[in-house]
C-alpha cells in the first residue's frame, strides 16, 4: 500500500495582497491510496464576521488534510478582483466564494436568462427578512434552482455562503419605510437599487470613502452599508446621531462554488470530503450571521438610533410563490399545483414511527452492480468509482455483498458494511453479462435498479440496496451506476453522464440479446429514478431494435424525462414490455428544479402535467405527500416529494406488488380517475 503525505494549511486569515497562505510543518499521511490535490481558494477581499468565520472552519477542518487537500487563500484582489476571480475559476484548480450579485452577472454576460432570473428571484426572497427568522426556510426551491442552475455557468455549488445583511441609515427619518420616499440613498450593487427605487428612493452611486461626509453635509440621505457591529455602522453614528437604522435591507447570499478544472483534479473521496467541510463551514457562518445580527440589534440601541426592520417593506399582497413562479418561467397558478402554497403550507399531522425494514423477506443479502463510472481504486468501496466519465474505462461488474443491517428502519438509506464478492470485479460487457446470468437459476427474475441524479457512487450503493430490502424483491438485483457526479449543481453534467453511459449500456444489452438469441433469455425488470429514467429511455429504445428483446416490466418513478422524449420512445417500442407504470408526483419540488433548467416539465409530475397516454398506467402519488420537499443534503432531511416510491409506506407497498406480481393497477386495488375520453390515470389515496 502506498501512503502519500502532504501539508495542511494553517493560516486563515485575510490575506495580503503578495502574499501566499502561510502553511505549518504539520504534516498529514494516508494509509490509502491517495491523489494531493493543491486547489486555489479565492475569498473577497473585505471580509464580514460570517464569512470570516466560514474561512477559518473550512481552512481549520483537519479531514481535508486528510484527504490530501490543500487550499491556497488569495484575496480577490491578489487575482486583478472579482470578475478575474470568475475567469481563474474556468482555467484553474480553484474554489471560490462568490456572491449572487456576482454571479448574475456572469450569467448576464453568458446570455443565460434562466440562471440571472433564478439568481435574482433567489436574493430578492430575503429581502426585509431577518436572519434569525424561520422565513428563510420558505426560500429553499429557490435555493435548490439557483443551485441547480449554477452548473449552466460551468460552476459547482457545494454549500450556501451566509452573510451579513446590509442596513440602510438614514440620517433624519422616522423609522418608517414610507419615509424612504424620495431620499437620496447610496446603494451598493444593481439589485439593491432596484428594490430601493421600487420603495420611492432615488439610488445613488457613490464611493465608500465619501459616504460620510456627503451624509454630514446632506449631499445624501441615507446610505446602505454592512450590519456589523463596531465597523462601518459606528461611524454612521457618529455622523448623525439622531438617525435611523433599516436592518435586514438585503441578504447577501451567495455559494462557496468549484469550477470544472477543479472537479477534475479531485477524487470522489476529495470531493465528498471537499463539500462536506463546505458545508460545515456554511453552517457555522449561519450561526455568526445571527449573532452579528443580534449584535447590530444591541449596538445601534446603545448608541440611541432608532431601530426598524425592512420587512414592513415587504406588500402584504407579497407572495413567495410569485417569486418562485417568476424564476421557475411558470405562473403562481403552476406554482401551486406543482408544491402548494408555500407561504401557508397546508398542517400536515406528525408522521407515525418508520416501520422496519422488510430486511429482504429472507434473501440473500448482495446484489450485482454494473458501473460505468471510472475506476479510482479507493480500499473504501463506496469511494472506488467516481465520477469522471473516462472513454478508457471499461464497464466494471462484480457482486456486491451486504451486512444486513437489523436497526435500519423503513425508508433509510443503507450504511452497512459492503464488499466484493469472490468472484471478484469483472471488465468489459461480455464478461459483466456472464457474471451476472451464469449464477442465475433457469427462469430466476432480474430486476434492474436505476438511480438518478445528484448520486454519487455512494449514494447509488446505499440507495439500490435500501431499495431491495425495502421492496423485498424477489430474484437477482442488478444495480447500474452511471456517472452522477453526486452535486446538485452537476445537472449539466449528470446529463451529459447520461449520455456517455450509452456507451457502455448498448454493449451490455447486445449482450444479453445474444444470450436470449442462444436460448438463454432472461426475466428481467427496469426500476428507474429520476435522471435514471433517461437511462432506461436508452435502454428500451436499444431493446426495441431489430431483434426486439422484451421484458417483462417498466417501472418509472419521479421520471425527469420530457414527454416528448417519452411518447416518441413509447412509439417506437411499446412491445418492449407489457407493463408500462409511471409513478408521478404534483409536488416534487426536484422536479421542479429539473423544470427551471429545461423549461419543459417531466412526465414524473403529476396535476396538470400529468402524463395520460395509452399504454401507461400513471399513478399520481401527490396527495400522500403535501409536504414542501427540501432538496438540499446540508439539512439532512429526507426528500419525500421526490423519493415517494421508497419511503412513502402506500406507495412503496404498491410499488413492491408490482415488482412481485406484475399486475395491473386495477388488479392492485388502485383508483382509476378519468378526466376525457382517452385520459386516464390511477391514484393511491392517503
């Protein structure tokens, strides 16, 4: 075994302009294989407490030693300042923290009208809205579709970047909102502006180092600066002692982002680590931005300013779904029907104690897996492939086995212990196929389980055997891992993974029609998820291929394939199968996301794009699950809306009976709604 060592960065302050991070004889090993990675870390040049403090965290945080990164700090300045900084990001191993402002307009300069309306509705929501507020909540689809929507500009969003809101001083106002009317007010940056000028006051530019004489000598208003507390507000006092101070102006949100170079020169076990950290670090800026807050709060009251909160600014005709519609390109009509009112969710009552697991109904504990993912030989298995999509790579299968795990409850993702099998890792799709059906006893089922996006190689293992426990599925499972790189910003590039994985899918089904052709046909099943869909699309366009090879079951859930795409596959081969299902959900709020990025919703969305085609038996799970889904793994909570079929209890029964008995939905009790002649659609009721 080879170990490799490495420094760890121990200094985390600001930078000088001309000078490197200092770094500590502190020397780090690893006792796996490793890769050092040096990644340029670029931070702004003025730093408030939050921001300091998700610096110090990221920079302190010993698991990226161990990993073998390290980060060199350079101020903004240090690389000719913040528009270079974006430019550093596609040419170098660099990661950054960049503000919404910044990044809207490179998605200006890009011509990517999506990504400037998301990351403009996305930093408006927070407008008039204190940090230490619950409201921020409410703000999550636009967080996760600003996230999503950031892999358009060649970027990777690996954790939000809290910091401190701006306040607005006015000089002589009452602490009124309506008093803005007419002041003249410095403002910083374009999208305060616009909002100020909305409000009545008439924006003005004007450097920093004359802000307070031009406030003293009326010349302006009002001014808006930084809440922190013994800085710049101080001296806004001192200015005009009879003032007033606007808190929570404009949250400054923004995303601590890699670019493709950078995700490049990491492994899975470095970026998993990388994002981790990030979002640590997101986590303790969060905590300091209330404390700043609150201190602001307490500071300005002992200096005898008035105190108000812009949220009064806010209409009471405002609603945060409009915000979203705008983003999403859809109207609030849409909206609502997509996730509900956001602003007042409807009460849902406390979920019951998850059930056990079904623990396999007594089967074997190991399923095959088949990745077309590249090979990074990490001892940890989970970590072995990545998410590099490597045309010297052959397809690698093996057979996985797994510690049952007694403790797991229903709906959790698997975190056992897993293994090689000994048979040990099989290359190319000959010998995949071989692995897999040689074992297999004559008529014994396969089902195929497909993950989606936003999985790495991890996530797929934990997902596909959770799934099989779960659903007891009867026969051998085959697990097929594509390049999902595992990040919420890695759409594009989970696309684009999707269609390199073709490659090696064609292969292996040529495979398999060769072994039905000599007799040796196969029962096989196709369970796919979300972006996995469009690799199940692939698959039973290729199966319907002279010579048709059939199977004996299509299950499709949250399926982020364009109807299009779908009814034309249908056309071309429905006789791949004699059961087509659709599992589909209104308030699949990922689903959602993939709707911002495509403008074009997917058939795994239920209510009015609910796919009705002949040949398809859809099944509308919304009214089980109501809640506003949170897709954002920093928060840890599981996404219901998007994952109905595996960890809703009636839809995963329902969807397990499928598998097992491959019967109709009218023969498996579920309601038949009809809405035309020829529309028609299946529900499971809470």
């Amino acid at each position: 075994m080879s170990f490799t060592c490495f420094f760890k960065t121990q200094d985390h302050l600001t930078p000088k302009p001309g000078l490197r991070a200092a770094v500590v004889a502190a020397v780090f090993c690893a006792g796996t294989p490793s890769f050092a990675a040096d990644l340029l870390f670029a931070i702004p040049d003025r730093m408030d407490p939050p921001t300091a403090q998700f610096v110090d965290a990221l920079l302190i945080d010993d698991r990226l030693a161990e990993a073998g990164i390290k980060l060199d700090v350079r101020s903004y300045a240090e690389l000719g300042g913040a528009r270079d900084v974006v430019s550093e990001m596609f040419k170098s191993e660099a990661v950054a923290l960049l503000s919404t402002d910044l990044l809207t307009f490179v998605a200006r300069n890009e011509e990517q009208g999506a990504v400037v309306d998301m990351l403009s509705a996305y930093e408006r929501s927070y407008f008039g809205v204190p940090p230490n507020s619950d409201a921020t909540d409410q703000r999550r689809p636009l967080e996760v579709g600003a996230t999503a929507l950031l892999g358009e500009l060649g970027l990777y969003g690996l954790a939000n970047w809290p910091s401190s809101p701006s306040s607005v001083f006015a000089s002589n106002a009452e602490t009124n909102v309506a008093d803005l009317q007419g002041l003249k007010l410095r403002t910083v940056g374009t999208s305060s502006a616009e909002i100020f000028e909305q409000l009545g006051a008439v924006p003005q530019s004007l450097p920093l180092s004359e802000v307070y004489q031009s406030l003293q000598a009326g010349a302006i208003d009002a001014a808006e600066d930084l809440s922190v507390p013994n800085g710049a507000l101080s001296r806004f006092y001192e200015a005009s002692p009879n003032g007033a101070l606007f808190l929570d102006a404009k949250a400054r949100t923004g995303f601590f982002v890699i670019g493709k170079p950078g995700v490049e020169a990491l492994t899975a076990r470095q970026l998993k680590t990388l994002e981790s950290a990030a979002q640590n670090a997101s986590l303790v800026a969060r905590e300091t931005l209330i404390g700043t807050y609150n201190a602001t709060l307490r500071e300005a009251e002992e200096n005898g300013v008035r105190v108000a909160s812009l949220s009064a600014a806010v209409p009471e005709d405002y609603s945060l779904a409009q915000e979203i519609a705008q983003a999403y390109g859809l109207s609030p009509d849409e909206i609502r029907d997509l996730i509900g009112d956001i602003d007042t969710p409807v009460p849902q009552p406390a979920p019951g104690p998850a059930p056990d697991s079904r623990q396999g109904d007594g089967r074997a504990p190991e399923i095959f897996v088949a990745t077309s993912r590249n090979d990074e030989f990490d001892s940890d298995l989970r970590l072995r492939f990545g998410y590099k999509m490597d045309a010297d790579s052959p397809l690698h299968c093996f057979k996985l086995i797994y510690a049952r795990d007694a403790n797991r409850r229903f709906g959790d993702p698997y975190t056992g212990a897993v293994e090689i099998g000994p048979s040990g890792v099989s290359a190319g799709p000959a010998d995949c196929a071989k692995q897999i059906f040689d074992q297999q006893d004559p008529g014994q089922r396969l089902t195929i389980l497909i993950h989606g996006f936003n999985n790495s190689f991890e996530d797929a293992v934990n997902w596909a055997v959770a799934v099989t426990e779960d659903l007891a599925i009867d026969g051998d499972v085959l697990l097929w891992s594509w390049p999902s790189m595992g990040q919420l910003s890695a759409y594009v590039h989970d696309r684009d993974g999707v269609e390199f994985n073709s490659f090696y899918l064609e292969p292996f089904l040529a495979s398999l029609k060769l072994r039905a052709e000599a007799g040796k046909a196969q029962d096989i099943s196709i369970l796919a998820h979300s972006m996995g869909g469009l690799v199940a699309i692939d698959a039973l366009r290729f199966l319907a291929k002279p010579p048709q090879m059939t199977i004996g079951n299509v299950a499709l859930v949250a399926p982020d394939v364009r109807h299009a795409v779908f009814k034309k596959t249908l056309q071309q081969g429905a006789g791949v199968s004699p059961l087509w299902s659709v599992y589909a959900n209104s308030n699949d709020v990922a689903l959602l996301a993939s709707y911002g990025v495509n403008r074009n919703p997917a058939i795994g969305l239920g209510g009015r794009h609910r796919l009705m085609v002949a040949g398809v038996e859809t099944v509308d799970v919304s009214a089980l699950d109501r809640d506003v889904c949170i897709f954002w793994k920093l928060t840890g909570a599981r996404c219901r809306n998007h994952t109905h079929a595996f960890d809703v209890q009636p839809v995963a029964d329902d969807l397990a009976k499928l598998l097992a008995t491959r019967e109709t939905a009218t023969a498996r009790g579920l309601a038949l709604k009809q809405v035309g002649p020829d529309k028609l659609y299946y529900e499971i009721a809470p």
